[in-house]
C-alpha cells in the first residue's frame, strides 16, 4: 500500500466504525457490501466532476433529475413538483427557510415549529434573520401539538413565513401530526415544510398509517436525505417543493462581476460530482424493492429493540417510536451519560441527549438494517451496561459547580475564562483541549448548564480542537 494510503487508514484508528451496526448515531449502514462498492466506485469517479454548471456537467444533472423522480412518488409528489439535490439536511432545510422568507416580503420573518424541530431550523433562524418561535410538544407522545402550534402561528400575524413539523424527529423518533398542522398554515396562506431529513427513507415502505407528505394538502416542501436511510455516501440530500413557483426564490443569479454570471441552485456553487454520482449508483442499484426489505429489516429490529428496553429494569423509551429511532430513558439509579460510556466500552456507540424543557435526558439509537444481526449482543450489552452504570451510581454535578455555571453570562467571559471552565468541565484548558476517555462527568456538567453557557463552552472547545 502507497505510504499516504497506509497514513490514511493510521489516522482512522481513533474513529467509530462506520459498518457493523453499532455505531447507532451518525452513520447508516445497509449490510450490503455491493451496494457499498458500487456506491465509493461511483464517489470515487465523479469526484473531479463539478455541479456548478449542469451545461458542463450534464451527466450530473441527468442524475439529479432521476433521484427527484425516484423520490417524487414516495411522497405523493403532483406531476408540478420539482427537486433539488443538495449536500445534506442542513442545506435543504437552510433552503426551505431562506426560500421562505424571500416569497414573503415582510419585515421581522417568522417561522413556527415544535420544540423537537432539528436544530437546522435554529441554524437558518440565526443566518437568515427568521425568528424561530418553537412551541412545546404534548408530553406524553412528544409530538407537536396541532392546538398550540395555531396559536403561536396566529400571534405571529403577517410575520409568519413558515411553519415545519417533523417526520420523525430526531430526538424521540416521533412523526408530527402533519395534517393539521399544515391546515392551519394553508389556512393563514403560509408555507408548510416537512423534515422528513431522516424518516424520507424509511416511512414511505413501512406502513405508516398517517399521510405525512405531499399527500396532506397545505405541505409545501420536503427534505429527505439520502445520505441516512438511503444509505449513500455522505453529501445527499433531497429538497422538494409542490410546484415550481414555491421553488423560484430558492435560485441565485449573479451578473455583478466580471467573471461568469453566477448561477445556483443550492447554497454551494462548485459542488462534487462524487455524492449526486454515488447516490444516483446506490439508489438506483438497491431499489424500491431493496429499500422495502430493508426498512423491514430495520423496523423489526427496531421493535425488537424497544420490547427489550422497556423489559430491561431502570430502562423506558421516552416515546412510543414511530419509525427507526429511540430515545432511551432511565429512572434515578442510574444515568444516561454513564450508561454511554459503559456503551462505548463495548464496542457499541449511543448518543447522549441532554435534558431540554422538561424532557428528560435520553440516550438516541438510530437502528440501521446491519443492526438487525446485531439485537441479542445489543441487548446483552446494553443490560451490562445498566448493571455497570447502577453499580457506579448515577454522576453527581456538586451543587456549587451547578449554582455556579446557573449564575454565568456567557456574552461576558473572555478566553482565559473559557479555558477555565474546560478545564473545570474536564476538556482542557490552557487553550488546548481533550477528549476524555469517559465523557459521563463532563456531559452530566453540560447537562447542567443552561444551554446558552452550553452553547458557549462546545464553541470555545471547538475554537481550541482547530487552532
Ligand atoms: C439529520 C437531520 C437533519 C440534518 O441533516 P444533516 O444531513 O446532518 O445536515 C435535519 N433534520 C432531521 C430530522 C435529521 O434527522
């Protein structure tokens, strides 16, 4: 193997394994090695290629065309609706909101969501000037509440721009009940944008029984990404909206300069050839019929999983999912930090999600069809875990640590005092920063902080990791 080559590999060591089925956040894999292949070839050949120009390059936009009319009946699509294939659910949902806000010519743009919503929804709220007023959901299904969301709509008045719902959301794997939500929005002339980033994938084959797409009328726009459920190479994202005057302000032309008059779909300009070529090869080779067995695969793992939780003492879900995530909780003898540490020991990867509003903190499984081999050694883990992290006690945050960081304005602190407080927080300090090996003390100190000082001190130790 070429030297950099061998480099390359070295430098992975420190990363979670992107196949096997237990990494449950961040990656998906299908378990199916040729679907894989062909979909690095493909990367891997268009990966010179440019998008900027579909004249140039019209083999990219020949592909793109096909994966919008791969997707266009899986959401109930009319014959009107058009797509655009973006670099992943942050652009497509950056797109919705920026396209939103552009079709309406209001001072102080609004958008409604619930509480779940992605924290894209945040994103776009902060880079394009839309306040983001999120509404809590009911507390026993964690779905957005119909009823509230009219409400905070009808306050907004002529401010309001957008409204979105989640199919599922991220955090508790629940799909909002789109309906309603989107009759109230068509009712008061609004767009209604469907996050299906995660769920665009899996629901279409698995039965759901509500409509969640554009077969409730009043959904205006759809992101599903590829680069999840579809199981393509990351890059892969989907935007679709019901006709083509709803997407007409998503485009950008530049002549004001002397080079080439700039012309854009998406918030990139040069963009890879690799990911549209990758996910055009995977999509097109595993397939409606492939992705309906996967789903299957995936969804019975996923119930297999949950039945095991809810049957393991000190463990519950904190929803009832409907779709291929769960949000775990765990009663007093324990916490969700240790247990994914104790996880992570072996061998399998779970994402920590703090407390917000009254949610509690829960650990986040997304369930990918190479896990469904894995469900007995998942659970054997997971009840060692459980003993483990009983054994251990639940982490304790000194309640002067915790008064303390209650008090702190975050807008006020200088460097010195960031590098303080990772150091206190157990990443660093002296502006380097590291990752301990056990990460429950420094998350249940995390957890702790309100979530502007939570937000402050991720980005001071993001600052430090890339100096
Ligand atoms: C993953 C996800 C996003 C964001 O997608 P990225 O590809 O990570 O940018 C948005 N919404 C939901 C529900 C998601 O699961």
């Amino acid at each position: 193997m070429p030297d950099v080559l061998a480099r390359l590999e070295a430098l992975r060591t420190g990363d979670l394994p992107t196949h096997g089925g237990r990494t449950l956040a961040y990656v998906y894999d299908s378990g199916l090695a040729d679907a894989d292949e062909i979909g690095r070839t493909a990367l891997a050949s268009f990966g010179a290629t440019n998008g900027l120009d579909p004249t140039a390059f019209p083999s990219l936009a020949a592909m793109e065309r096909d994966l919008i009319a791969f997707a266009r009946p899986l959401f109930h699509a009319p014959p009107e609706a058009v797509g655009t294939v973006t670099s992943g659910g942050t652009e497509s949902i950056l797109l919705a909101v920026q396209t939103a806000r552009d079709a309406a010519t209001v001072e102080r743009p609004a958008m409604v969501a619930p509480t779940t919503v992605h924290g894209a929804f945040h994103k776009a709220a902060h880079y394009f000037g839309v306040e983001l007023v999120t509404v809590d959901v009911d507390p026993t299904t964690m779905r957005a509440a119909p009823a509230a969301m009219a409400a905070a709509m009808d306050a907004l008045g002529d401010r309001l721009v957008l409204v979105a719902v989640s199919t599922p959301s991220y955090a508790h794997g629940v799909v909002d009940p789109v309906a309603p939500i989107a009759a109230a929005a068509a009712a008061r002339g609004v767009r209604c944008h469907v996050d299906a980033c995660i769920g665009g994938w899996v629901l279409p084959w698995s039965g759901f029984a509500e409509p969640w797409d554009f077969a409730v009328p009043g959904v205006t726009s759809l992101s599903a990404d590829l680069h999840k459920y579809a199981y393509t190479p990351k890059g892969v994202s989907l935007l679709l909206h019901r006709d083509p005057a709803l997407r007409r302000p998503q485009f950008f032309a530049s002549a004001d300069w002397p080079g080439y008059t700039m012309l854009n779909a998406t918030m990139q300009s040069t963009r890879s050839g690799g990911p549209i070529a990758a996910a055009w090869a995977v999509v097109q080779h595993i397939g409606d019929d492939g992705y309906r067995v996967l789903v299957r695969t995936t969804l019975d793992a996923t119930r297999e999983l949950a039945a095991a939780i809810r049957a393991t003492t000190h463990l519950d879900l904190a929803a009832e999912p409907d779709a291929s995530l769960l949000a775990v909780t765990t009663d007093d003898a324990l916490d969700v930090f240790t247990l994914a540490d104790e996880m992570g020991e072996r061998g399998w990867f779970v994402q920590p999600q703090m407390a917000f509003r009254g949610m509690p903190a829960t650990l986040h499984l997304t369930v990918s069809a190479a896990t469904a081999s894995g469900v007995g050694d998942g659970v054997e883990a997971l009840r060692a875990s459980v003993d483990a992290a009983v054994a251990a006690g639940p982490v304790v945050v000194a309640p002067e640590l915790r008064a303390a960081a209650a008090q702190l304005d975050p807008a006020t602190l200088d460097d010195a005092a960031f590098d303080g407080l990772l150091q206190i927080a157990g990443l660093g300090g002296d502006g380097t920063v590291a990752v301990p090996a056990r990460m429950a003390p420094v998350n249940a100190l995390l957890d702790a902080a309100p979530p502007r000082l939570r937000e402050a001190l991720l980005i001071a130790f993001l600052d430090r990791l890339t100096r």
